[in-house]
C-alpha cells in the first residue's frame, strides 16, 4: 500500500478497535455495574441492548455526513462522541443515568464501522481487500482483549468506573486522523464527477430500486451480530465469573486467549475469502462453529475453557473477517458511507435483545448460563450458514466510479 492507503487503513483499524473497547469495557463489568447499583445483571443487559439498538441511528447519522461531507470528518465526529460518552459512564450516579448514557454511546459507535469501513475498503487496492477486510474487522476482539486487559490491570485498583474514564483516551486518535490521512478517493471522485453528493436522495433512491438487496444485508447482518453477540456479550462475566466462579483474573486471561483466536481467524478466513469468494469462507467458518461449542462451554478447567474459547472465537471472527470486504462490495458507491453500516446497524438492532433473552433462558434453566450460550450460537451457525448460501457476491467489484 501506499503512504496515504496505509494511513486510512490504520485510522479505519484503530477506529473500529478503540469503539470495540469501550463497549466491552461495559461487558467485562456486568455483574459489578449491577453490584454497585444494587441491581440485577439483567437490569444491566439492557444497557447492552440499547446500545445495539442505537447504533442504526448512529449509522444514519454519520453515514450522511460521510456521503455529504467526507469519510474523515464523519469518522472524527462518530470517535469523539463515543469517546465522551464513555468517560461520562465512570461518572454515572444511577443506573437510569448510565442506561441513557449507553445508549447515546451506541449513536458514536454506530456511526464508526460504517464511515471507517467506507474509507478503508475504498482506499485499498482491491486485491488485497480480503486479507485487508479481516484484519479490519479483527479490531474488534482486538478491542475486546485490551478490555480484557484493562480489566485485568485497571479495576482491582479503580474499579469499573476507572476502566470507564481510561476508555475516554480513543480522543486522542481524531488528531492523528485529522493530520495525517487524507478522504477516501473514491469520495472525492463521486464528488468530482456530479459536482456535489446529496445522502438523503441517493439513499432513498437506493432503498427505492435495491430493497430486495438491502433486506438481505439486514437479515445477513441479524444472523452475524448474534453469532457475534451471542459468544461474547454473557460470557465473561456471566458464564465464567458467576456461574463457573472464576476470578478476575483468570476471566481475563481466557478472554484474552479467545481474543487472539478472534484475530487469527479473521485474518486468516478473510484472506481465505480473496482466493475461494466471500461466501464460501462465511460458510465454512459459520458451520466450523458448532463442533467448538461443546469445547467452548463444556470444559472444567480454566485451561480446557481458554482452548474452547480460542476454537469458538476462530469460527465466529473468522466469518466476521469478511464482512466488511463483502458488505462494501455489494453496496452502491454513491451511498457506501451510508449503506452497508445502517444495514449492520439494523442487523444490529435486530439482534439487541439477544443478551436479556439468553439471560432469561438460562434462568429458566436453574442459572446455566452455557446451555444458553451454546443452544442459541448452534441455531445461529445454521442460519447464518444458509444465508450466506442464498445470498449475491460481489468480489473484488469497482468501488470508485469512472471519472468525467
């Protein structure tokens, strides 16, 4: 890549990875947020479901301003108030204030994977979109293992609400944006060749001849947030800590061993996508899932769960290591900022109550949370499988238009 391929790229990763780590700073600290507020871990899953379910709007409202004004003033925008919002949890005096707070958080992450995957897939050479796609999206448990690591070294001496105010640093990355990387090329050439981008119009036209296309990003988009969702979100703090009664410690090592699982998978499944398609890769890692489940929840040692946890991660970041290529290919040029992150954040909003349903089928099940977790990602890894299947491809498709 080149000098300014490379800086858009780097500011897109760390973007995505920075948003990852605020929001699972919050699932790292479930059952002690609850604690504090004296509160029940459910009371608190809501927190994560309004989370998801604002960021479509998040999505909307960045996307707009990156199709009108630019991918980098939008992705600045979508880092800045996340970022505010996380230091403004660590002062949150109830539970009713820091369930608003969460939600207002998920309109600044919302906006980020949208605008920062726009800008990176449009900015790199399309050969090398699939290796680049997966370890875009490998910011993610990148994210989740420096919340694991955080938790492990910030809250035995501050607490949750310290973990929250150094979630507030990712600030400091709209500076490096705002210096050193330049606006999508693909941008400025739509730009360049109508004299100018109207969101709103080209949106609705979009929705008007491509709402076949865009519902099945939706559904596509359900099946990977619970696939994604339903392995991380109870896990921790819920599975590990409360029913199998592991220490801090030792949740946060095992999260950061099933992180790096995350991150080899998405790379390796995402590189695997340029070679044999974007849907052959979603598919063999979607169904690669259900043969780890009973590593991943059935072990008694702390050992045996950080292997299962690492062969779950592999499967279900692997498949998620192709979707921005996928979603960016398949997405009209003239609305990509906007696009492809509304119909993730829709597929977002679909899958927000994933974490209070689960929590109520394991109560329902004498407290065990694995049967929970595990019942719900076995139907999913089906689902998700057979919508990738039935779905288009578009690799390795032109993401700028020809010039005037």
């Amino acid at each position: 890549m080149t000098g300014p391929q490379r800086r858009a790229f780097i500011a897109s990763y760390l973007g995505w990875m920075l948003d990852a780590f605020d929001f699972f700073l919050l699932v790292m600290v479930v059952r002690h947020v609850a604690a504090d507020f004296h509160a029940e871990i459910k009371a608190v899953s809501y927190a994560i479901f309004l989370t998801l379910a604002m960021r479509p709007v998040g999505a909307l409202l960045f996307g707009f301003i990156a199709d009108r004004y630019g991918r980098r003033p939008a992705l600045m925008g979508s880092i800045l108030l996340y970022a505010a919002v996380e230091l403004l949890s660590g002062f949150a005096p109830s539970l009713g204030a820091f369930l608003v707070l969460r939600a207002v958080f998920g309109i600044g992450m919302g906006g980020e994977w949208g605008v920062g995957a726009s800008l990176a897939m449009e900015s790199v050479p399309a050969k090398s979109r699939g290796v680049l796609s997966g370890i875009l999206q490998q910011g993610y448990p990148a994210g989740y293992l420096l919340a694991a690591v955080t938790y492990w070294t910030v809250f035995p001496h501050f607490g949750w609400r310290g973990m929250f105010i150094v979630g507030s640093l990712p600030a400091l990355l709209v500076l490096f944006i705002r210096s050193k990387v330049e606006e999508s090329p693909a941008w400025l050439a739509r730009r360049e060749r109508v004299g100018g981008v109207r969101p709103l119009a080209g949106m609705w036209t979009a929705l008007r001849t491509r709402w076949p296309l865009f519902l099945y990003m939706i559904a596509l988009m359900t099946a990977f947030n619970c696939f994604s969702h339903g392995t991380q979100d109870l896990y921790p703090s819920a599975f590990l800590e409360k029913q199998r009664g592991l220490s801090a410690a030792t949740v946060s090592k095992i999260a950061i061993v099933y992180n790096l699982g995350a991150i080899t998978g998405g790379i390796l499944v995402g590189a695997t996508s340029q070679r044999f398609g974007r849907r052959r890769a979603i598919i063999c890692a979607a169904l690669l899932a259900l043969p780890m489940i009973p590593f991943w929840i059935g072990p008694a040692s702390a050992l045996g769960l950080a292997v299962g946890g690492f062969l779950i991660q592999f499967a279900v970041q692997g498949a998620w290591g192709v979707v921005p290529a996928h979603l960016n290919e398949l997405s009209p040029t003239e609305v990509r900022g906007t696009f492809p992150g509304l119909a993730y954040q829709l597929g977002n909003l679909a899958a927000s109550m994933l974490s209070p349903l689960q929590v109520t089928l394991a109560e329902r099940h004498g407290g065990d949370y694995g049967f929970a977790l595990g019942g719900v990602v076995g139907v999913v890894a089906l689902v998700l499988a057979a919508l990738a299947l039935l779905g288009p491809e578009a690799k390795e498709a032109e993401l700028a238009p020809a010039r005037a």
